[in-house]
C-alpha cells in the first residue's frame, strides 16, 4: 500500500511547480497500480493502471521540458508526442528500452531519474537531474550507454534497430523496444535491414519499433507526413511486418484540432483517459505478438510537441530565449503540473516496473557470458618462403572463433569470397533462407551478408556493445559507408561500466589491388579517419604486414576489451617478412625493423601496409648502391607510436597507457633522414612525424587511377623506389 501524502517527497527538491490532484486521484490514486513484489500491472484496462499510466505520462513531459528549460537547451518535442507509448511500456515492465532517437535523451534521463537509476551518479533530485544535464560528466545531450539504464547510444539518425536486433538476438526471452522517429525513418537503410535481418533470423521477434509518428521531423514536416493511415500500415506490412498495430490520436479528439495529427493532451479528461487505455492495450498488444513469433510493430500518431512548450517542428528544440523565467515555459510547465502525492505515486510504479532501476535490471548493465576460446591454432610460415594470403590466413582463425562460440557473428556486404576469405564460409556458413551447398549457405549460418556496409557494421558492432564477439569484413573502398555506427559503439564503449569484447574488423582489397577496378574501388583515404579516431585513446588500426603478422594481431585482437580494433590486410600473395614473436613485439610497441643496412648516412623508413613495401626495399637497394644506409621499420599498431599525451587513453573505461618510450623510439626510427611511406593516407604517418627530430618527408596515398598494376599506380601517386631515393639523397645534402 503506498499511502497518499501531501508531504513533497525528497526528490521532488528542484520541481518548480506543483498542481492539484487530477480528478478521480483518491479513487483512482490510492494503491500503486504496480502492487508491491510485482514487476508490472496486472491489467490494461484496470481504470487504476490507466490512470496512473496518464500520470506517467505527465510527470515525464514535465520533466523533459523543466530539465531542458534549466540549460535553454535539448530536445523535448519529440519524446513528449509518444509519452504514453513509453509510459504504458515501462507500466507493462518493460524497461529494455532503445531508441533510434537521439533527440529523445531528455525524455529518456527523465524516465531514468524516476526510476532511480540516476541515483548510481549521484543524481538523486530533480535539482541535481537539471544540474548535470548537458554538463561535462553528466547526462550528455544525446544517449550514451554512460548512464545507468540507457542501453545503447543514439546519435545519428538510423542506427537503434541494429542495437535492438542484436540485443534480441542475445536475449530470446525478453522484449527490446526501440522508438523510430518518423523524420528518421527516411533513412532507407532502417527498413532495408530490419528486413534483411528478418530473413536471415526469422525467429528473432523479439525486437519492437515503435514508431513515433508526429509529423514533423528536426525543422520541418516529415517525408512521411502525407501518408494515411492505411498506406502506413501497408508500408510496414510491405516491409516484413505481419502485425501492425497503430493507435491514432485523433480518433479519441473531442476539440475540434485542426489537421491529421492532434495533441491528446488538449482533450478532456475523460477523453485523454481513454487514449492512454488504448495505448496501454495497443503497447500490450504488440508486445505480446512480438514475444509470440511475429513481427511486429508499433504505430503511435500523435503531434509533435505534445503537452510541451511548442507544437510541431517548433517543439524540436529550446532555444536561448527558452529559460525557466520564460512565460510560455512557466506556462506550460504549470499546465503539466502533478501534486505531491502524484509525483510520489509515480516514484512508486517507476522502481517497481520490470523488478527495479533500469539501472541494476536491463541486460547491458550485466557482462554477457561468453564461451571459451581454445589457443587458436596459430600456423608459423617461414620467413622469406612462399609468399602466402593474409586474409586467407586469418580466415581459417576465424572459422575456429565461429566454432567454439555460436554467437559469434562475421558481416560482409561485398562477399567474402571476394576478400580471399571464402574458408569462413566454408566453415561457417551464409546465413540463408535457400540451402545451397555450392554458395556454402544454409540457414543456421553464421556469416551475415546484406548489400549494406551500414546493416554490416551495425549487426557486427551492436552485438560486441551487447557483449557478442564479431567481425566485419569490407573491402577497404567501401567500409566508410558503415563507418558511423561502428564509431557510435567504438566510442560508447570507452566510457562503458562494464567490459565487452572490442568490435574487430577486417578490411581488404586495398586501393594498390584495385588498378583495373579505378578510383571507385580505390579509396584508402578512410585510413585518415582512423588515424583521427586514435587519439580516443580505444581505437587501434592494425597494419599486419604479412600472413604471420595477421594472424598474431587477430589473437591479440580477441583478447582485447571495448576497443575498435581495425585489421588492414591484402588479399595478394605477399611475402613472409615477420615471425610471431616480432608481431607480438610490435602490438606492444608498435612497429619492428624488418631490415637494417649500414652505411655512411642512415635513412629509416616508416613503413605502414603490406604491398608497398616492395617499393621500400627496392629504395633501401638503391641507396645501398650508394653507400647509404638505411633501417625499414614496418609500423603494425601506429596508435602505441603517439606520446601518452597526444591520447585520450586515461578517459577510457578499459584504459591502455602502452606507448613507445622516447628511448626506444630513437633506437627505431632515429636516424639522418626519416621517410614515412604508406600506401593510404598520410594520417597514420603522423605519431612517426611528431615525434622524429630527423629531416623527413611523406609518401603516400594521392587519389585513384585506372591502372592495369599495382605498380602503375604507385607510379601514379609517385610512392616509387625511385622517388623515395631521390627523396633520401636530397634531404641528406
């Protein structure tokens, strides 16, 4: 029994202000609808659970708008127009909730401070909610699985089905909504891999978009915004989607609101007591078809900015003029208003849902159990023997992680028989409705194959931030078109409070293999953006330069925690330059000098890639001819090659302080001249740069051509044995 008091409750310190009980509040109010020991209603149609669902709702709008109006800052409109829809989840003890929106993070911060799951940092008022909101340390603008309670991040738009799916796919028995904005679901590759991933996983159900169709997206009306009921429903159900449930707002309008989208808040009592019952029931509904084997969505049409400051496209956002002091903030927050004993009443229902804070019950606040693996079985080439495929190399590893762990998950949009890897698939198989011993498909396989980088990423990386092992495969020309959500998860998991295997991925056909295919398929340039992404302090590119190598930088790889791990590889037959054991001494400080070669003049040559050093050995010939030195470093993990301070690495979760000390960085690229060579882009070269005292210069990655060789086109980019001596010689004086 939760007793009714006028008394404002210690959490309340910070509300601004309070109304009067609602009407029906002492028939309706007297007993937490969430009885004590239950994880939910017992009803959806108990006049007690709808009353206090209602009740939810307000307290959430209220919050939203006072925590954003405390900074004139963030988004409320787009949270508030599906308030019940979260209400009547949370109420049906569902709390495993994600969201494609990242716009939505007031509203959700405000669910979690109701629930109490705030408390774990330090938030224990509304005060202290308004003080920490979009501060350093505090409750960042948009979500981030940083905060107790919140799942997983949300950024850019398209990206919280993958979270979603993958959390499913781990936890068969329990529901994962996430909320779709209707200015989102223009991103096409939301639908594309919810299909997708239905057809390679149909009985994963249990996964539930809610979508929030309002009408408005960030500035304007939506893409959407035309459609009728009917042709939405039909769009989903054209999608994949056997049941969709949808509940129009403007069916329970007794106001005479203008257009196709209404805001319940403005009916009467009676009427807005009606429209949260059918959401509960719809919520209910859906949830139960979801668990049950289907899939199915949710549909609530309701208008933008509902119950807030604003309505439609003007709701999205407070602005300097939106303060606390403001008339129309203070409006409306008296307006939503709850009294005391509401706000405790809600208190009550929001720590009992699904069996406490969100904080110490959803799945992401528990470190998955993963099997063990065995020793993978490491083959040693020799060095200078048959030059062997790198990428071959590691699949047959890979085939071995599948085997022992049956979560384990390897995305690739372009093929991994393209790749040089087809022995995953062999082994593992393309997960595929049509049995085809000849493709290597069949159902029950391991290996994820949309025509969509973003599906691949996204499956792959938001299953490691769920706590799976993966790997995703792209040809390196192609990867920057998933590359969003894989740095979404890389930089969530730095400030995770829990460990989870880092997001490994495999990157191949670089640009020097792809002289015929031209510049479409030549595009190394995305090496730049993870020479920026290693100064997080998580995110280490790997650049194995042979068969050896790799294999010694993916066992190294799968022992790793919360990281971004990027393998760069070649498909070609290469070379045996390395052993295991200077692998190994180059994942701990970075590179190993492959060749040394006195004379009167030493020039050392950085070395980042596998086929181009061809170019470096002949130069190092060249010079020797010369009776000049020179000492070739190949650079495995340029990220250990910064100075600790160029690195955010002490603000990560799982902090990695290794990096190559001055001494030994002297005793490896110290010499008269330093020349940084890379078949990609000259980022990577920059720990080598900043660091060297020597005269030194670049070669490296220009723009694409259609050539018939890997060597024409180095000749076009001028990353020649030529060039570099030319270079060297003239450096040297």
């Amino acid at each position: 029994m939760t007793a009714v008091s006028s008394k404002v409750p210690v959490f309340c310190e910070g509300i601004q202000h309070f109304g009067d009980d609602l009407p029906q509040f002492s028939q309706l109010a007297q007993e937490a609808a969430i009885a004590q020991g239950k994880t939910a209603i017992s009803s959806t149609i108990d006049p007690a659970a709808v009353y206090q669902t209602l009740l939810y709702a307000d307290a959430l709008r209220y919050l939203t708008v006072q925590v954003c109006g405390s900074k004139a800052s963030g988004h409320p409109g787009g949270f508030a127009s599906q308030a019940e829809a979260y209400a009547a989840l949370v109420m049906l003890g569902y709390k495993n909730i994600i969201t494609e929106v990242g716009h939505h993070a007031p509203g959700f911060y405000s669910a979690m401070f109701l629930d109490r799951s705030l408390e774990a940092m330090g938030i224990e008022t509304v005060q202290q909610l308004r003080d920490r909101f979009r501060e350093l340390h505090g409750l960042l603008g948009h979500l981030s699985g940083y905060i107790p309670g919140i799942l997983a991040p949300a950024g850019p738009l398209g990206q919280g089905q993958h979270f979603a799916m993958a959390a499913a796919m781990l936890h068969r028995d329990k529901l994962f909504p996430f909320t779709v904005g209707d200015g989102g679901l223009g991103e096409p590759y939301i639908m594309s891999s919810l299909m997708h991933f239905h057809t390679a996983y149909p009985q994963v159900t249990n996964f539930l978009p809610v979508l929030v169709w309002n009408g408005f997206s960030q500035e304007h009306h939506s893409m959407v915004s035309l459609k009728t009921n009917q042709q939405m429903i039909d769009y989903w159900h054209g999608n994949g989607f056997e049941e969709v449930v949808l509940v129009d707002a403007k069916d329970f309008d007794d106001q005479d609101q203008p257009g196709d989208y209404v805001d319940s808040t403005a009916f009467s009592f009676d009427q807005r007591l009606a429209f949260t019952k059918a959401v509960l029931v719809a919520v209910d509904e859906a949830a139960q078809s979801a668990m049950g084997g289907k899939m199915t969505t949710l549909i609530l049409k309701q208008l933008k900015g509902a119950g807030v400051h604003a309505r439609g496209a003007k709701s999205h956002n407070l602005y300097p003029k939106d303060t606390l002091d403001a008339p129309h903030i203070i409006s409306t927050l008296k307006t939503r208003a709850l009294s005391p004993a509401a706000w405790s009443m809600v208190r009550t229902n929001c720590e009992r849902a699904g069996g406490g804070p969100a904080g110490k019950t959803v799945v992401t606040e528990f470190e998955y159990p993963l099997p063990e693996l065995a020793a993978l079985p490491l083959e040693e080439h020799p060095v200078g023997g048959d030059p062997k495929v790198s990428t071959t190399a590691m699949g047959r590893l890979v085939a071995e992680v599948g085997k022992s762990d049956r979560n384990f998950v390897v995305t690739n949009a372009d093929g991994n028989a393209a790749s040089g890897i087809s022995n995953i698939n062999q082994a593992l198989k393309i997960i595929h409705p049509t049995l085809d011993e000849t493709y290597d498909q069949a159902p029950n396989g391991q290996v994820y194959e949309p025509l969509s980088e973003d599906a691949c990423s996204g499956l792959a990386a938001g299953l490691c931030l769920m706590g799976a092992r993966t790997l995703w495969c792209s040809y390196e020309s192609f990867a920057v078109n998933g590359l969003p959500i894989w740095q979404t998860v890389t930089q969530a998991m730095a400030e995770l409070r829990r460990r989870t295997p880092s997001t490994i991925t495999l990157f191949t056909a670089g640009a020097l293999e792809q002289g015929r295919n031209g510049w479409t398929h030549q595009r190394p340039e995305i090496e730049a953006y993870f020479s920026a992404m290693m100064r997080n302090g998580n995110v280490f590119p790997l650049f194995p330069p042979d068969a050896n190598s790799i294999q010694a930088c993916y066992d190294w790889a799968l022992t790793t925690k919360n990281k971004g791990v990027i393998i760069t590889a070649s498909k070609s037959p290469l070379p045996i330059r390395t052993t295991f054991a200077q692998t190994q001494e180059a994942l701990e400080k970075g590179a190993i000098a492959l060749q040394e070669t006195p004379g009167s003049k030493q020039v050392v040559f950085a070395v980042v890639g596998d086929m181009v050093l061809k170019a470096v050995f002949s130069a190092a010939e060249a010079l020797q001819q010369q009776g000049i030195g020179s000492r070739i470093v190949s650079v495995v993990s340029p990220r250990r090659l910064y100075r600790p301070t160029d690195v955010a690495w002490n603000t990560c979760s799982e902090p990695d302080g290794t990096f190559l000390s001055d001494a030994e960085f002297e005793a490896l690229f110290g010499g008269d001249v330093l020349l940084g060579v890379t078949g990609g882009a000259s980022g990577m070269l920059e720990p080598m740069m900043l660091r060297s005292t020597s005269k030194r210069d670049t070669f490296a990655w220009k723009r694409g051509e259609t050539t018939s060789s890997p060597n024409l086109l180095l000749d076009f980019n001028r990353i020649t044995a030529e060039a570099m001596t030319e270079r060297a010689i003239a450096l040297l004086g």
